[in-house]
C-alpha cells in the first residue's frame, strides 16, 4: 500500500520523532457517522499551553508517525558555540576586557588587535563547534599546516584559545579545563654583530651621503640629507638603543653635563605615538634607563642640535619634520650595508645587531649587572642572550695575549 507519507519502522520512527511531539487517536464526528482521527500535541515552550493539531491524511499510526517525524523540532536548543563566546572579546568597552581589567590585566591597543587577529582565525576556522567539541589535534594540525606564521605567533595562537576557556563560563557554561596544547618551537634567530672595522666602515659618513645623493637624483625636491638617519643609528649603536628607542628620542634625552643619555619612551611606528614608557615597561612602572655618553658622540650631537635649532622637547631626528619613518630608516640600512662592504655571509645583521654589538662589547668591561640596568634588561639571562661573541676579533685577543679590547669601540 503507498501513502503520501514514507512508511518505515515503528521503533525507528519513535527515535527519529522529536520527543515534544505526542500522536495519539480520537472519535470525531463527520456527516452524521464516528470515526477515528489521528491527531499530535505539544507544549508551546513560550506560552505553556497545549496545542492540539491533526495528522493530516493519516489513517494509520505507521502514517501518524512519519508525519510527526517530518516536522520542525517544537524548541530548538542554541548552541553555545566557540564564535558565541568569542563575540566580544577583546572589544573595548566589552564586559570581557572589563573583568580583565579588574584581574590587574590590562592590554595596550596593540595587543588587543594581535590577539583580535588571531581569534577572528579560531572563529573562521572552528567557530561553528561547541567548545567541548575542540580537540588538541584539531588545533595543532590546524597549525601545523599554516606555513606563514612562526612559531612564537603560534604559541599566541594557542594562548589566545586558552582564553576562550576562561571566557565559557561567563556564557552559562560548566568549566571545561584548558587541554594541554604543546608548545611550539621558537623559530626567530638571534641577531649577529659588528666587528670593530665593520662599525667603522659602516658609519664612514661618505657612504650616506653618496646613497641619500642617489636615492634622491631624480627627485631633489624630497632630499633632506643623510644626517638625521645617519645620526639616528649611530645613537642606536653608541647608547645600546633599539630603533624604536632612537626614533623616539628629543632634545631634553641628552644629559651633556652628567654624561648620560636617559632612555624614557619609545616611538610606536604602528600608531605613530611616542610613549613615555620603556618597551618592558608601563604608564605605572615605566622602566627609565641611563645609557653613558660618548664624548666624541656627544660633541657631535650638541653641534647638530644647535644648528638645528632644536628645543629640548623637540625631536632630534626627525624627516619632513616628524620622527623617522621605521620603514625608511630599515630601507636606508639595508642599502647602505652592501655597499659598506661588509661581507655579511650566513650572519643575519640588521639595526637590531648594533644593540647585540653595543652589549657584547660592554661586557666585556663592565659587570653583567651594570650593563644589565644600562640595557634595560628584566633579567641578567636576557643580558646573556644578547652577548655574542665577534669570531675574529677573539682570534686577535689570542694572538695578542691582550684578553679583550680595553677601551670599547676602539
């Protein structure tokens, strides 16, 4: 016999049928005669009342089943799931980064958009689970098919998922712990550094000036020189800055009297603000250095500031009047290092080395402690870190039977 309705198993059709749904027969009258209807009820889950409908064209249970079965469930249960919980996290003025804040966590604009960022991949790639649903190889293969990113930016990846768990039962959901997810290797590598010929070649002073003549030949219009970036880095490599550092310095930095520059801030390239805060530091713990002044740099600087014309809260290097672009200043050092000479091989120098070389160097002369306050450093193992040893000049200390240079950059 066919119906309009598929007719399968009894039994199947009860575990199929949305358990709201309840069939059940009943006398009616039609035309003067009794006869027997299918019918179905359930409990409307907003008013609480009980309605009644009819199984439309079935006249046997079989038939009554099938077509409970083929109805939309009566309430459906939203899912929690993972790009629920993410929704506004992260998001100023959020309740989430409200309860951060009163957890003494408080992120910069910076590290709320890294880790927006990564968070806005988790709900792209696993937004439609249930956390539970999460499993480790999920994420790891997840990250270990992902080629563009390092292995640090994966670690934060994975802190930022940790986060999510933190943030569940904030949304009506029991604790689930965090999974151990395995960590990934580091992969960035240090930074090398100068000898004490390269710094000279480095810096001979002619080279800037042929590359800032030639980068400009076409354009004079735009051409404001090589000192300011010249300058620039030399402050980097005499006062052991990192070029944030040096891009952000002004006027009243330079002690001349005591001999000190003071580290007090560092320009953000990426909102183009100075801080008035150390990079390890904050607005309540700002993390103030003082780095020893050179004589012969010091003399050169107070002669640039005075024909400059600089006040003390001035910038001193400074391009179409404002601080150096950070991308301008790693184009004109990558242009002006081969043509220096140098012969870099494996050895990975950057603007970032003249920090490794100032340190390494200052070592050598000066007690770990102090070059670690001098540096900035939280700890006297990220002082070590930085320590390189410069091959060829130690083949020199041997020969000589002389140990290390006495006098630093010399």
């Amino acid at each position: 016999m066919s119906t309009k309705y598929q007719l399968v198993d009894k039994k199947l059709l009860e575990v199929q049928m949305d358990s709201n749904y309840h069939i059940f027969k009943k006398p009616v009258k039609s035309k003067n005669k009794t006869i027997h209807r299918w019918y179905y009820y359930f409990i409307d889950p907003v008013t609480g009342k009980k309605i009644q409908k009819v199984c439309r064209g079935c006249k046997t249970q079989a038939e009554a089943y099938a077509f409970v079965s083929s109805l939309p469930p009566v309430f459906v249960e939203e899912k929690t799931t993972i790009a629920k919980i993410a929704e506004w996290m992260y998001i100023p003025g959020s309740s989430h980064l409200e309860r951060q804040k009163k957890l003494g966590k408080v992120f910069t604009p910076e590290t709320l958009k890294i880790k927006r960022f990564a968070l806005n991949i988790i709900v792209e790639e696993f937004g439609h689970l249930e956390l539970q649903e999460l499993t480790i190889p999920m994420v790891i293969d997840f990250l270990m098919n992902d080629k563009k990113h390092s292995g640090s930016w994966k670690n934060g990846f994975l802190t930022v998922v940790g986060e999510l768990y933190a943030e569940a039962p904030f949304h009506n959901l029991p604790y689930i712990p965090v999974p151990q997810f395995p960590k990934f290797r580091r992969n960035s590598k240090k930074k090398d550094i100068f000898t004490v010929d390269e710094l000279n070649a480095l810096f001979d002073e002619k080279l800037w000036i042929d590359y800032s003549n030639r980068r400009y030949s076409k354009h004079p219009q735009f051409d404001e020189g090589h000192k300011a970036i010249y300058l620039l880095f030399l402050c980097c490599v005499k006062c052991g800055l990192r070029i944030g550092e040096g891009i952000g310095t002004r006027v009243n930095q330079f002690l001349f009297d005591e001999k000190v520059f003071v580290v007090d801030g560092f320009w953000r390239s990426d909102q183009l603000v100075r801080t008035t805060f150390n990079k390890c530091g904050s607005d309540d713990d700002k993390k103030i250095r003082v780095a020893p002044l050179p004589d012969d740099f010091a003399q050169m600087m107070k002669k640039y500031i005075q024909d400059n014309n600089l006040g003390p809260d001035d910038y001193v290097f400074q391009r179409y009047g404002k601080p150096i672009r950070k991308w301008l200043a790693e184009e004109w050092f990558r242009n002006i290092l081969p043509a220096s000479g140098i012969n870099v091989g494996d050895r990975i120098l950057t603007p970032h080395s003249l920090r490794y070389t100032y340190i390494t160097r200052m070592r050598r002369e000066v007690a770990g402690e102090t070059v670690q306050k001098i540096a900035g450093h939280t700890s006297l193992n990220m002082t070590d870190y930085y320590t390189r040893a410069a091959i060829p000049e130690m083949v020199e200390a041997v020969k000589s039977a002389n140990g290390a240079a006495n006098r630093l950059f010399e």
